[in-house]
C-alpha cells in the first residue's frame, strides 16, 4: 500500500511545527471542553436534580463514543482523506457542545455528548496520524511536544474558567465557547493540513466495526452503571459479560481477516505492546484524577466552582512546563529508565492528593498539583512516543486507532474506578454523601492500580526508541 499526500495550496508546506500546533488546537478544544466540564459537575447536577455521582455518566458517555468509533477513525482517514476528516470530525465536535449547551436533562446531555464523541473520535487520531506520516522518527519526540503545548493549555485554562463560568453565569457557556476555536480550527486545517490517504482502497471490516463497538460500549456503561449502582447488580452484570463475549467474537474474528478494524497483530512489535499495557493502567488514574479533584474540592472543602478551579488547574500547569523538558530527559536517560522512576514519581504525588485537607497551606497542595501533572505529562509524552518506535510506516493508521482505543477505554475505566471506589466507601461508612476520607480512599485506589505499571516499563529493552530519544545506552 502507497501513500497519496496532497499538499494545502501554499506556496511551500508547511513544516511540521505548523501542522502540529494546528492539531494541537483540535486538542486543545477537547481538552478545554474536558476540563471545563469536570468543575462544573456539580452545578450541572444540581441543574438536572440528580446526584453529583451520577453526573461521571456526562463523561464515561463521551468516552464511550471515542472508544467505539476511533477504530474506524484510521480506516476513513485512508478512505476520505485525513484534512476532510479531520475538517469534518471538527465541524462534527462543534455541533455536539451546541446540542450539550441547550440540553435541559441528563439523558439529552448523555446523548449530546454522545454525538460531541463521534467528532472527537476522529478529531485527535486522525490529526495524529497526520504528524506521524509526515515527520521522521528523528524529529517525533519534538514534534510531540509541540503537539502537546497547545492541548496542555486547555487543561491549564479550564478549571478556572469553568469555575468563573459555573460561579458567574450559566454552566452551558462551557460548551458555547467551543463554537469559535472550532471555525477556527476548519479554517486553519483546510489551508494548512495536507490530505494523506491510501492510493489503494481497503475494505472497511463491517462485521469487525460492529463487534468492537458492542463490546466496548457495553463493557464502559455496564462498568459506569455498576460504579455508582446506577441500575440492578444483574444489569450491569449482564452489560459487562455481554461485552466480554462480543468481545472475544471480535478476537476470533480479527484472526481471519486481512484488515480488522482493530489489529490485534500490531501487539507483537515489543515497544507497542509494553505501551499498550502500561499505557493503559497509567490512565486509569489520568481518567480518575480530573473526576476526583474537582468533586474532592467542592465538596470535600466547601470551595466555589471559581476557588476549586484555581486551584486544579496547577497540575495542568506542571504538565505544561514538561514541554521543554521531554527531549533532553529522554536523550539522557532513555525511555525504559525514565518512564519506570518518572511512573513511580508521578504515582506517589497522585497519592499525596489522598491526604489533602483543608488546614494544609495552600502553597503545598499546589507544590503537589504541579509536581503530579508534571510528572504525569512526562509518562504519558514518552508512552505516547515509544509505541511507535517499531511499527512501520504503513502501519501507522492501524497503530494509531487500535492505540487511541485503548487509551480512552483506560480513561472511561479511570473514571468507573474512582467512582466506583467513592461510592463503595460512602456506602461502607454510612456517609449521607461524600466526606473528604471518602475521596481519600478513591485517590488510593486509583494509585494502586496504576503502580502495577512500573514492572512493565521495566521489560522495554534498554535501547527502546533510541533512534526517536537520541539516548545511547552505556
């Protein structure tokens, strides 16, 4: 299979510094949507009149729409062109925050939500997979950067801004102001982002489509119904077994096709598989922590929408300081040395937010803050990167949809898990609603989990992404 690469009209292509920050504000969007949304649960539920708990539906609902339609992200990007799926995918995520912005109950906004999933599903892998057909593996590790910054200010600007929106107007203009960065960003990716397809036509796997998606689907709201008893035992359990055997169909199914829409076969190059599964325990806390903290602030320490804000985003703000940082960390330690002692780090300050209360002086819960989003960027900045090293080129669309899969699968999980935990230790307390040891438990779980990462990072090879980190191994 060949690669077509149609050039925007310009007089020169742009470099990859261009094309990066333009799918950086495609990130930059859903990130800021994400976080935005995180702070402003509460007041979204006292809205709807349901419980706060039971407002991680509003998240778990748009991760399960990336879960099952990235997949196919890869394959349509190949079809259609990646600037007009990219293009469209934007368009797509824009109409969805209008739809959440005039919902008027839960059930409408999950559905919004839904819809805002199927953009964002294509928005992101897609522009992803744009740097990596078009960068040398040489220059992958800086080109990640620069894809971070911009999408890092949007967990930095969040908080605070959903809190000043929650505070002093309504919680729907954090989905209004996604309308002008996503004209925006169609302007910017019709001018500037090159249109990379297949030259040949691959059968899109039909069957395949469906199986992963009702496995995926099942297996995130039966988790999501259990984690705050939302429905019977019987349910959820029947949700979650239903999505255990699709899923083994779409196994046996993979192995007889040319061209699954998941490529189970890419979980042999060694660098991808470590990835994957480090990877994916790693974010079971990434996709707890936003959840937990803001809840944690709020209801735990009695702050405002506007003061819980200001204080969360400081570990978006240490995340955003790593950009300079990647590069030369990588290129002298090495990916396997820096991910095994960089993942313990950032694990032992998620698990310092778990003594958090609010006599501690203010300077040290944001010292934590910083430290944890610093070291978290850097995990998943060198995870991100090394799954790569050994797939080849025109591998990269498989590679890039099985990958962002489970990276949100993990961070839907993340969630499920720090609800999950939040609820059993008020029902096992006998609290009326949550009480700060009842956050402390959630946080702990969350690191455990992810802790079990720091053996797998151990098996990388010494020389793991050397040709992308520069790093030469004594």
């Amino acid at each position: 299979m060949r690669l077509f690469v149609a050039r925007p009209r310009m007089n020169a292509a742009p470099g990859f510094r261009t094309v990066a920050l333009i799918i950086a504000s495609a990130m930059f969007m859903e990130q800021l949507d994400g976080t935005i949304l995180a702070t402003a649960l509460p007041a979204m539920a006292e809205s709807f009149d349901v419980s706060p708990l039971h407002m991680s539906v509003a998240l778990t609902s748009y991760m399960l729409s990336l879960a099952v339609f990235i997949p196919a992200s890869g394959a349509i990007a190949d079809r259609y062109g990646s600037r007009n799926v990219f293009r469209a995918a934007i368009a797509l995520f824009t109409l969805g925050s209008v739809l959440c912005g005039v919902s008027g109950n839960l059930p409408l906004l999950v559905l919004s939500r839904l819809l805002q999933g199927i953009g964002g599903a294509m928005m992101v892998p897609v522009g992803r997979l744009v740097l990596l057909r078009s960068v040398p593996k040489s220059e992958l590790v800086s080109a990640m950067s620069w894809l971070l910054v911009p999408a890092l200010i949007g967990p930095v600007v969040g908080p605070p801004l959903g809190g000043f929106i929650v505070t002093w107007a309504s919680w729907r203009w954090i989905f209004y102001i996604n309308v002008p960065i996503g004209i925006a960003g169609m302007w910017l990716a019709s001018r500037y982002v090159p249109d990379i397809r297949l030259s040949e036509k691959v059968r899109f796997d039909k069957l395949g489509f469906v199986l992963s998606g009702a496995s995926l689907s099942c297996l995130v709201f039966g988790l999501e119904m259990a984690s705050h008893g939302a429905t019977s035992l019987y349910g959820s359990t029947g949700l979650v077994v239903t999505g255990l055997v699709t899923g083994a169909l779409y196994v046996w199914h993979a192995r007889r096709v040319e061209n699954p829409i998941l490529d189970l076969s890419l979980m042999r190059f060694t660098t991808f598989r470590l990835s994957v599964v480090a990877g994916s325990l790693t974010r079971i806390t990434a996709g707890g922590m936003p959840f937990l903290l803001p809840l944690m602030m709020q209801l735990g320490f009695g702050l405002s929408a506007a003061h819980s804000g200001v204080v969360t985003f400081v570990s978006a703000l240490g995340a955003m300081l790593m950009k300079a940082t990647a590069s030369p960390v990588l290129r002298k330690w090495g990916f396997r040395n820096t991910m095994v002692w960089n993942g313990v780090l950032s694990m032992i300050c998620v698990a310092l937010c778990a003594a958090f209360r609010p006599d501690w002086p203010l300077w040290t819960i944001y010292t934590v803050l910083l430290l944890s989003g610093f070291f978290q960027s850097l995990q998943f900045s060198a995870y991100n990167t090394v799954a790569y090293a050994d797939v080849p080129s025109e591998r990269f669309s498989a590679a890039t949809s099985f990958y962002s899969t489970f990276q949100q699968l993990m961070l839907s999980l993340g969630i499920c898990v720090a609800a999950a935990s939040l609820h059993a230790s008020v029902a096992w307390h006998g609290h009326e609603s949550s009480q700060l040891t009842d956050f402390s438990v959630a946080f702990l779980v969350i690191t455990l989990v992810s802790l079990i990462a720091a053996p797998v990072c151990a098996l990388f090879p010494r020389n793991a992404g050397a040709e992308m980190s520069g790093h030469r191994s004594r």
